[in-house]
C-alpha cells in the first residue's frame, strides 16, 4: 500500500498555507483526510459526483451509505438542505459548531451519490479549527465519512488513517488526537417535530430532549436500521482482533488457549493472563475519546481477542455500548 502525503498542522491555529494547499486538492478533485473534534474525516467536495464515487472506492463502501455533508454553519447548511424549519435551526443553535449531524431533505444541488441514492442529507457543522479552516478556504460543503476502511475501527489520530487508507487519500492532515473520540449523534428530523436518533454520538439524547419527543431504537434488527440510517450496520468499527464484550468477573474466564488476548478494564485493572492490559477511564466521556484509539493499539499489539469489560447500562454509556456491540457483532 502507497502512502499519502501528510502535513502536520497545529489544532488550534492551522497554517493558512497549509490549509490552501489542502482546499486546491479538494478544488482538483483529490481526497484530504483532516482531524475533526469527533474522528477522523476523508474529505472531498460534497457537491462533485466524481469526488465522493473516489470516497467510496478509497473506503471500500457501499454506494447506498450516505455521507455527511460538512458545513461552517447554518446559513451554509442551506446549500445542501432543501428546507431548514425551525427545528432544524433551534438544533443548530445550541449544538453547532459541534457533533450533531442534522438529517433533512436534500436539495438539487445535492448528487445522489452524496445520499446513497435517498432524498435526504445528513448535514454537520464541526468545531475542529482546522475542520473549519479548510471548510472556509475550500468554499464548499466538504463530504466526510470517518476515514477508515469500511467496517473497520475509526480513525482518532492520523497514523490510523495513514495505516487504514494509505494511498487512497491523497492528503492528510494531521492535527493530533481528537477530542471526542467518537462520531457525531445523527438525527433526522420528522416534518412532526419528532428527532429520531440514527446514530447515538458524543451529543447525549439528554441533551436533544429539550427540543421535542426523540426517538430512539437500539441496535434494531439488520433490516430496520438498513431502512432508517444505510450505513449502520450491526458489524461496524470492528478490529482485527475478536471482540468479546463481558462482565469483569468473567474475564479471567474468557480467556483464550494459546491465543493472543488484550483486555480493557474500566477504572483499573483485574487480574487476568494477558499480553496487554489498558485501563479505560470510569466516565463516559473520557472512555469514548480513547476507545477507538486503545482498539487500534491493540490491534497493533497482534491480539488475537480483546476481553472489554462491559461499560455500566445508563443512558449516558449508550454510544458507547453501540460501538462495542457493533464491533464485537
Ligand atoms: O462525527 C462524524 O459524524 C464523522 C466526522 C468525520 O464528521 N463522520 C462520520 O461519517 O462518522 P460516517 O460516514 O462514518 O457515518 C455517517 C453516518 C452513517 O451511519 C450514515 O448512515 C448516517 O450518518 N447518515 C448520513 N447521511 C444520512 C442520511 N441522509 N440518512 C440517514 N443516515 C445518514
Ligand atoms: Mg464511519
């Protein structure tokens, strides 16, 4: 596998000339994956047919999962949105720049390659500074799935990206770890005031409750979730290595024989006969932002199975839950 070229750039305030650089590979119809403040993105121009066909080719995605169409912000979000309610715009008021997808009807500057063949779009504003720096020098919605083969564990450092796409991308920008560890919340909003939650995320549906009833249905049968959010399905975010997610005091004994086994304790450590140990922190927040990133050190380890002691079963784990079970499935 060829590697990308990559340019360093500082999180806080990026280089412009590297950001300019960036936006003329986006403008020629390159791929430039760029640190947001949930994971990773592979970037193209969200509104170039042929830019997002080379997003799914560089993932090894299937053409019915949407992609999300990135935006400075409300206003922006118009391009792409064919009607913006007040729902939409309360939503985006509280929670943007930040890591809430809004689903909406597209409209006809939108290619159906952006939505996987659906009328809707999945529109986001990020928070990243260089997330928005390369949006306001590109000029243009920017499309972004996490930058990682399909179905494999998301990209929070831009080694992760360089070891699961390569030469795919042609750029990448690496701005360090990102903050939240893990993708934005994706809600589509009903034309009934209803928010139904697609993706749980680093927004918690607490959070959205203030702003009408939500709906949400965990890890539905394949089909169901097929039908409301392409893209999630029940195997996702998976590392090489078998995941097997477990009560601590049944660790020790899910132990393999003559495999190659990493655990990950929360809070601190058990006993147990393994080749790594990681110790994730007891709250959701700090778990999230170093879970994708301790999947991936463990695969880089060889671990043959991951023994991931199960996180508690409140609302506030619940993105949480949905990728360990998505990645153990
Ligand atoms: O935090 C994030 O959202 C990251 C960063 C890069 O912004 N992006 C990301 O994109 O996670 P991706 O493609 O890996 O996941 C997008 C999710 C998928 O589950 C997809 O099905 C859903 O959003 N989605 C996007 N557009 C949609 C639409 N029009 N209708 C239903 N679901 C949609
Ligand atoms: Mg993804």
């Amino acid at each position: 596998m060829s590697a990308p070229r990559v340019l360093v750039v500082d999180a806080e305030r990026p280089d412009a000339a590297v950001i300019a650089d960036a936006a003329r590979v986006l403008h020629a119809g390159g791929l430039v994956a760029f640190p947001t403040e949930t994971v990773y993105g592979l970037g193209g121009l969200a509104l170039e047919a042929s830019s997002i066909r080379r997003i799914y080719v560089a993932k090894g995605r299937p053409g019915t999962h949407p992609l999300i169409a990135h935006v400075l912000g409300e206003e922006d979000a118009k391009r792409v949105a064919k009607t913006w309610p007040p729902l939409a715009s309360a939503l985006a008021k509280a929670f943007w720049p930040g890591p809430l997808t809004l689903v909406l009807p597209k409209n006809d500057a939108v290619p159906v390659e952006l939505t996987g063949g659906g009328g809707s779009v999945g529109i986001r504003a990020p928070m990243h500074p260089v997330a928005r720096a390369l949006l306001a020098a590109t000029n243009a919605p920017i499309a972004a799935p996490s930058a990682n083969a399909f179905q494999e564990v998301s990209p929070t450092r831009a080694a992760h990206v360089v070891k699961s796409l390569g030469g795919a991308v042609d750029l990448v920008l690496d701005g360090g770890a990102c903050v939240h560890g893990i993708e934005s919340t994706v809600v589509e909003l009903g034309a009934d005031g209803t928010l139904r939650v697609l993706r749980p995320g680093a927004i918690p549906i607490a959070a959205l409750q203030a702003f009408g009833p939500v709906i949400y249905e965990t890890l539905a049968p394949a089909t169901d979730v097929t039908r409301a959010s392409p893209g999630q399905d029940a195997r996702h975010y998976a590392p090489k290595a078998t995941l097997v997610v477990t009560a601590r005091d049944a660790m020790p004994s899910a132990t393999r024989e003559g495999k190659r086994v990493g655990a990950i304790y929360l809070g601190n450590a058990g006993e147990i006969d393994a080749i790594v140990i990681r110790v994730l922190p007891a709250d959701p927040k700090g778990y999230a932002a170093l879970l994708f990133a301790t999947l991936h050190d463990l695969d880089d380890a060889g671990c043959d199975v991951v023994l991931v002691e199960a996180p508690p079963d409140d609302a506030a784990w619940l993105a949480v839950r949905d990728r360990l079970a998505r990645a153990s499935h």
